[in-house]
C-alpha cells in the first residue's frame, strides 16, 4: 500500500469525522410557517390550531395555561467552543379580552431544556414557572415576555411591556410596548389589548452576546433600533443541548385568546421574512358581547377611604367597614361580586 495511498485515506477519514462532527454541532437549523398546521408543533394545555390555522395558546377560559413547541429540539451550542450559536427569530401575535379595558396575562417567546411544564402556573407565571421554581438557576429558561398584567409582586413595570426573562419572570429588562420610528427616534406606544397583530423580531449575536427584541404593528418594516437590548452570556444559561423553542401563554382572572399568525427561526443567521398575504387573519370580538371591569382605586393610607369607580355595567356598589377593615363590595361583571378591603 503506497504512502500516498495511505495519507489520501487518513485526509478523507478527517474530513468525514469534522463533517460528522459538524453535522451533530447543529447551526444550521431554520423553519418558517406563515399559519400553522397541526403537524407543524406539538401542544400542552390548551393550546390547539384552529381550522383556519392560527395557533391559538389560551381559548378564553380563566385560570388556563397552553405551551406550542417546534417538534425537534435544536442545538444552540457549538461543541468546539461552548458559545450559543447566533439565532433570529420572528413571529406575529394577537390578543382577544373578553373585556374592553383588560387583558390577561400574555404569552412568552422561550428557549428550554424541556417540553413539561405541568408544575408551572398560569396567571403572572406565564405557564413556565411555580412559586418555587420562578428565579431558579437551573431552570436554564430564556423567555421574552409580552405582559398585559400589572404584577407588583414580580416587578411589572407597567399593564402593556415586553420583558426579558431568565430562568424567571421577574424581568432582566423590559419596557413599555411600542417602537422607535427610523426618522427621528421617537418612541409611539402600542396597545397590547389593541385585538391588532403585531410583529415582534428577536435577535441574539453569539460573539458580542448581545440580545435585542425588536416590535412593529404588521406589515410595518422592522425598525432600526430595537425595543430591547441587553448584553447577556447564554452559554450560562442555555446549559443543556439540545433545546425546545416555543410559546407559552396564561389566564388568570381575565378570559383572553392568545393568538400566533407565523413564525420564523434561523440558527447562525436571520429569520426568513414572514409573508404577510398568506397569514391566516385575527379573529375579531364583537364589542357588544365584551364585558367592561370595574376599575377602583384606593389609598389605604386615608383614615376613610377615597375612590374613583368607572364602569358602564357595574351595579350594587358599596362601602363600609368589616371586622374593622375598609371594604368596596362592586357587582360588575356577569353578575360576579367582587370585594376589595384593606385595613
């Protein structure tokens, strides 16, 4: 056997060993869906694909949770190194309230390690996350949080943000939803409860490890500066490979469908443009089925209490005092009694 012979032979059996290696690295992963069909995700909760294909996360019942996952799981990291590939991403989304001025709780973009969220809660957890498990580091969740309920007890900023999320949803960063136009960098505000589509982009640089998220009403081109921007180091915190990507949404009190139109991923590269013309439609709510919520405000912190109660539908409305505690008992929606009190 010549030496020649010999040295081709160990030439081809490297390149296919480095091929093979390149091949179970991942990096080159992409999918579009411009409406969805039932054999494009897999499902939890009670998340489904209407007959007109628009994934639909929550169906307007209280309390309820829906995850939708790409089927195969995807590796981010690149085995040489241990950095996250670059990624892209990009979708559109919708909200239906049952109500006129409220809507609950939102939906989430997520990076993770499994598909079972059954220990997770709806309502501010967003069906990722428990008591127990939200702020968690071994979680290894990314999550971009699109939120149209005021939580305190988790640091909202505000009824109408999008977020970042780490292994919880306590926020890294967030902000009020909207966008910077291109022209003169102002800032127009965007009603998440709107019932409009709307686009959100989400690009991480692998090498300046940087994560912008980006959003738009549809149709409109993806503005210049995004929303969000934040330096993070995946690679701490997308620790398992392969990963799951998907959508996550909950209810709380409030009846809302969460709705998505398209998506698009690229791993090491940008997210195909979705095409708009062929987008299943947003479903409209008849605004004289919606209900309208009481909205009181109170201050403790006054010896007798001071409110201002704005409703079209509210009826019964009554203060006083109980067990030494200032209480509002308002019958507002569906003939639902609710009771306030504080001390």
């Amino acid at each position: 056997m010549s030496t020649v012979f010999l040295r081709t032979l160990v030439c081809l059996l490297l390149l296919l060993f480095h091929l093979k290696l390149a091949a179970s690295s991942g990096g080159n992963d992409s999918f579009t869906f411009n409406g969805f069909g039932r054999l494009n995700l897999t499902f939890d909760g009670v998340a489904n694909v209407t007959s007109d294909g628009l994934l639909k996360l929550t169906n307007m019942s209280k309390q309820s949770k829906g995850h939708a996952f790409y089927p195969t799981p995807l590796r981010f990291r690149n085995l040489t190194n241990g950095t996250i590939f670059s990624f892209s991403t990009t979708f559109v989304f919708g909200f239906i309230s049952a109500y006129t001025n409220v809507s609950g709780n939102g939906m989430t973009f997520f990076v993770s390690p499994t598909e079972d969220f059954s220990a997770a809660l709806g309502s501010q957890f967003l069906g990722l996350f428990n008591q127990s498990s939200d702020g968690n580091s071994n979680n290894h969740v990314l999550a971009i949080e699109i939120d149209t309920n005021y939580n305190p007890d988790v640091l909202d900023i505000d009824d109408n943000h999008v977020g970042i999320d780490i292994n919880g949803v306590i926020s890294n960063a967030s902000h009020a939803a909207g966008y910077y136009a291109n022209d003169n960098g102002s800032f127009t505000y965007l009603s998440l409860r709107s019932e409009k589509a709307m686009q959100v982009w989400i690009d991480y640089d692998g090498h300046e490890m940087l994560l912008n998220v980006t959003m738009a009403p549809i149709r409109m081109a993806k503005p210049h500066k995004p929303l969000l921007s934040a330096t993070i180091d995946l690679s701490s915190v997308l620790l398992s490979d392969p990963m799951y990507v998907g959508f996550s949404s909950s209810t709380g009190s409030f009846k809302t469908s969460h709705y998505v139109l398209g998506w698009s991923f690229r791993m090491n590269g940008i997210a195909e443009p979705l095409d708009y013309s062929l987008l299943p439609s947003l479903p409209r709510a008849k605004s004289n089925d919606k209900d309208r919520i009481a909205m009181v405000i109170v201050s403790p912190m006054l010896s007798e209490p001071a409110f201002q109660l704005t409703s079209e539908s509210s009826k019964d409305i009554g203060i006083g005092k109980k067990s030494g505690r200032w209480t509002i008992h308002v019958r507002a929606i569906s003939n639902v009694f609710c009771e306030f009190s504080w001390c």
